[in-house]
C-alpha cells in the first residue's frame, strides 16, 4: 500500500537536479522524505482528505541550498552589531580609523574594539594599513580588525602586548606579522597562525547564542537547507564550537543542517570522537580541511611562476609537499574526506599531486576530496581533478570582488584559467558552490548570478570577467545543490529531489528558466524546507500560508 502524502507541491517548473533542466510535475512529501515525483496525475494514488496540495504556479521549486564553504560561527558572531563593526565599505584607512573611533565611543564598556571587512585592495594605492593610527587613538583598549578575507588582522599595540607578539615573534608556516624597518611589529597579522590566538582573546566575549539563533533565521531565509562549516572557525577553539553547536540543536536553534569539518592533523584520534558524538538529525561530522597557501592579493597563494607584479616571489606553501602528502594519504586510509584551501596554481598541483599519491597508496576508495577555491588553476592540471575525482569547491561571490585589481597579480596568461569554472565542467569535474561566509552574504542567488554572469551586480564588466568561464543556470544550481551536498558525502540524502531523499526544499518567486540575470538577483525566496518542515514562509506571499490549496475533494 502507497505511503500517502502530507503535502504536495505543484509547479511548471521543477528543477530536480537530476537533470540541468526544470519540468512540470508535482513533489510528494510524506514526514521528513520525499515519496513521489512525477506529473499531477501520477500522485493520485499518495493523495488523502489530508493531503495539503499547494500550487506554486509557475515558480520554481528546487532543493534545498546547500552552502559548501562557511565559517558560520564566527560569521553570525561578526554580524552582532554591538560586538562587531563592519568595515566593508570604508574606502581608506583613515575612513576605517574614524568608524572604530565612533563604534568604540558608542560601546565603552566592550572588553575589546572589533571589526571587521576592511580590504585595501580599494584603497588609494592599496596600501596596507599599520597600528600607528590605531595606537594613537586606543593606547589602552586592545582593538583587533578582521579583514574582508579573514585572512589578515590589523591590530593595535595594546593587542600585541596582550597575546604577547614582538620584535622576536618568529613567522609560522600558516602565519607571519608584518614588521616597522625597526623590527617592531607593524601591527599587520597574516594567515590564521598568528591571526587566530589574539581572536580566541576577542570571542571568549561573544553572544553565541543570539548570533547563531539570528543567522539561523537569515539562512532560512536565503533557501539555505545545509552549511559546510569548514575549519578554521575563527579563534574559537574547534571542541568549543562543536559543543555549541551541539547544545544549540538541543535548544532548538539550529535549524539548517550543519556539517562539520574539522582540521586535518596527523593524529586522528581527536575526529574519530567527533565521528561519534555528532551524528544528530541536524549536526553531522563530515570531513576534514587544511589550509595550504594563502592570498594571490597578499602575494601568499602559491604559484607555479612568480607574480606577475613582483617576479620575487612565486607566494608559499603554508603545509610542506611530503607533510600534506602523508597527512593526506593517512586519512585517505582511514575513509575521511578531506578538503584543501588552495588559491594559486602550485598549492592546485600540490594538492592534486598529494591526492594522487594517496589513491596509488590506497587505491582509488570513493571518497570526495575537493579542492578549495582554485582561483587559478593551469590548463593542464584541470582534467587531472576529474581523473582523480577530486571535486572543485569554489565561491563564485569571490570571482568579482577584485575584477580591476585582480589582473596585475596574476597576469594575461594565467588569467585564462582564473577562477576556470567552464573549463573544470567541461573537464568532467564535480563542482560545488558555497559563499565562504562571511566573506559575503549567505544568499546563494549572488552567487549563481556571478558564475553564470561573471559581471558586478551592476553589470561591469561588459561581457563578463574572463566570459569564457561562464557556465549555465543548470550547472550553478546543480553545484549549490548536488554538488555541495556530495562534498559534505551526503548525496545519498540530500542534493536533489528524488524519492527517499531528505525533503529538504525551496520554492522560489520566480522561474529562474525564464529570468533575466538581474531578475534572478532579485529573486527571493517563498518558502524554505528542511526535513519535511517549513522553517521559513515569505509572510508577504499566500503561498506560504498555504491559502492556495488545490481542491481534490
């Protein structure tokens, strides 16, 4: 006997994910799964006097967005705008300096100043900013400032001496700190080596709960049913954030699925706990990361030629080659995934070079690796992510951050192959969307916009950044969806709307198909599934009062 249906959703347009197309039809829900998909007339034999039937009309229903790159910790915490100021739009360091001044006025009692998104890279020479002009006005409050990567801090002199950095510091392989000619540190910190201990001092002062309860909410929102919060987690020390976590799905908070990777080390003893103690209905342990270089803006992202605008240096591998390589083949063995941060074309070879020593070691054992990133990548090492399969994760937000700046780094040639998202697919390559939150908003339609565009929101370039990386609306959403959710090695559940998968599910206003591009940036979303349970209804649109039920008896 056929299972019957709590609810089931009709529409014109369905974008499975099983295919790059949408079709006509209906989805059937019965608990937390999905029990039908098909046409109208095929779900008779699911339908009861209980039945809800909504009928979506011509807008779209797809899976649930699954985000495969987050630091959702520390990003809903970067949004409390009492303990957080936002620096995005300051358009120099003396515009930075008078907002922190203001912020720290306005909340004297905050044990530290912080902030967060300047990027010198649109400042007047890109020059980057120093703790003189932060000393000069906090000699006595630590201020510690975020940049827009997450991958710098600007600090003060009262920052420095709290956690202890000076003259004789030495440079980490995953961190170093900027120096005055004097040898005193300029109060510029790279990578999360040296980034993350003086931000631990910052968030033992943090509001977990309130932030997450708020971003949880602004995920539903977005359609975004999963986030793969990758480490590192923001100088929040990994058991920590875990256990908040796990105590906030107890408190009902968490809503999205979360699943969790968590820093590759050579002692696995410490994941094969976390395999255990989190494998709840929403908080799942998924894998494993590691970040191996840094930033082409930095000139820390490794490359296999020097930079275009300083031939002095080629950037560095945060990981030595052997080290990853057994890092990697040692949880290759023991059936972990695991996920590499790597921005320049060396640390993509390096990687992929790692990955294939792993798979003659241990054989070829199905696991989804994936590559971070992957900003530049050379032709000749795109089809090897396919023959290995490996998985491409990108961030297509990322792609138009720098569009003027970002040539003088890398040069014509390797502009070819920036951020090569055409040519991996056509390469036979998985690829897999995330935001890498909070580096920019959780909405996945910016996303698909700018990989299907590769303009600015308002248009620029004409014709797009690098068009020949251009892919399709299928292919973007197929990666925000199936892709991420193979990447986080839940495809067996989550990614695509088939039966017996998660019904994890959004319905959006409009019919992405027939949209312009600027249309689908526009687009907002109606309705927002997760296991079979609304957590998100447009109060604004009767479709998620469910007022427009189609009459059967």
């Amino acid at each position: 006997m056929k299972k019957h249906a709590d609810s089931i959703y009709v529409s014109s347009a369905i974008f499975t994910g099983n295919s790059l197309e949408s079709m006509n039809g209906a989805i059937a829900i019965a608990g937390d799964r999905i029990i039908a998909v098909g046409s109208m007339d095929s779900m008779t034999e699911y339908i009861n006097s209980n039945t809800k039937i909504i009928d979506c009309g011509d807008k779209l229903i797809a899976p649930g967005f699954n985000d495969s790159h987050v630091h959702f910790m520390y990003g809903a915490v970067l949004a409390d705008e009492d303990f957080c100021l936002a620096l995005h739009d300051c358009k120099s360091e003396e515009e930075c300096v008078q907002k922190v001044k203001e912020f720290a006025d306005a909340h004297p009692h905050n044990p530290w100043i912080f902030g967060s998104g300047w990027n010198e890279n649109i400042w007047p020479g890109g020059k980057s900013p120093d703790r003189r002009s932060l000393d000069e006005l906090f000699p006595d409050r630590p201020v510690y400032l975020s940049s827009w990567d997450i991958h710098s801090a600007w600090v003060n002199k009262k920052a420095l001496e709290l956690i202890g950095y000076d003259r004789n510091t030495p440079d980490l392989e995953d961190g170093f700190i900027d120096h005055f000619p004097d040898g005193e540190p300029s109060g510029l910190l790279r990578e999360p080596g040296v980034c993350d201990p003086v931000q631990k001092l910052v968030m033992q002062t943090a509001n977990f709960k309130d932030s997450i309860d708020k971003y949880m909410k602004i995920a539903a929102k977005h359609g975004v049913t999963s986030l793969g919060n990758v480490h590192p987690y923001g100088g929040i020390e990994e058991k920590e954030a875990l256990e908040i976590y796990k105590k906030l799905e107890d408190d009902g908070i968490i809503t999205s699925r979360i699943h969790l990777f968590a820093e590759l080390k050579k002692d696995l003893t410490g994941v094969k706990e976390y395999e255990k103690e989190y494998c709840s209905k929403k908080l799942r342990f998924a894998g494993l990361k590691k970040i191996t270089d840094g930033l082409c803006e930095s000139h820390t992202g490794y490359l296999l030629e020097p930079y275009a605008d300083d031939p002095t240096t080629k950037g560095e591998l945060q990981v030595k080659p052997e080290e990853l390589k057994e890092l990697i083949i040692n949880a290759d063995r023991e059936g972990y995934s695991v996920r590499l941060h790597c921005i320049g074309d060396g640390a993509v070879r390096n990687a992929l070079d790692c990955f294939e020593a792993a798979q003659q070691v241990n054989g070829k054992k199905g696991i989804n690796h994936a590559i971070e990133h992957i900003e530049n990548c050379h032709i000749d090492d795109v089809p090897r992510f396919a023959k290995l399969g490996v998985m491409a994760s990108m961030q297509p937000m990322h792609l138009i951050m720098n569009i003027d700046g970002y040539p003088a780094f890398v040069g014509e040639k390797r502009l070819k192959t920036t951020w090569p998202m055409r040519s991996l697919i056509d390469a036979g390559t998985r690829i897999t969307f995330g935001t890498d939150f909070p580096v920019v908003s959780l909405n996945p339609m910016e996303g698909i916009y700018a990989a299907i565009t590769r303009q600015t929101f308002d248009g620029y370039p004409e014709g797009g950044f690098v068009p020949n990386q251009c892919i399709t609306l299928g292919e973007a959403l197929q990666s925000y969806t199936y892709g991420s959710a193979l990447v986080a090695n839940y495809g067996n559940e989550l990614g695509t709307l088939s039966v017996g998968k998660l019904a994890d599910i959004v319905v959006l206003d409009k019919n992405l198909f027939t949209a312009t591009p600027k249309e689908i940036l526009e687009t907002k979303v109606l309705m927002t599934m997760v296991g079979g349970e609304v957590v998100y209804s447009d109060p604004d649109n009767s479709l998620l009062g469910l007022n427009k039920i189609l009459s059967i008896f």
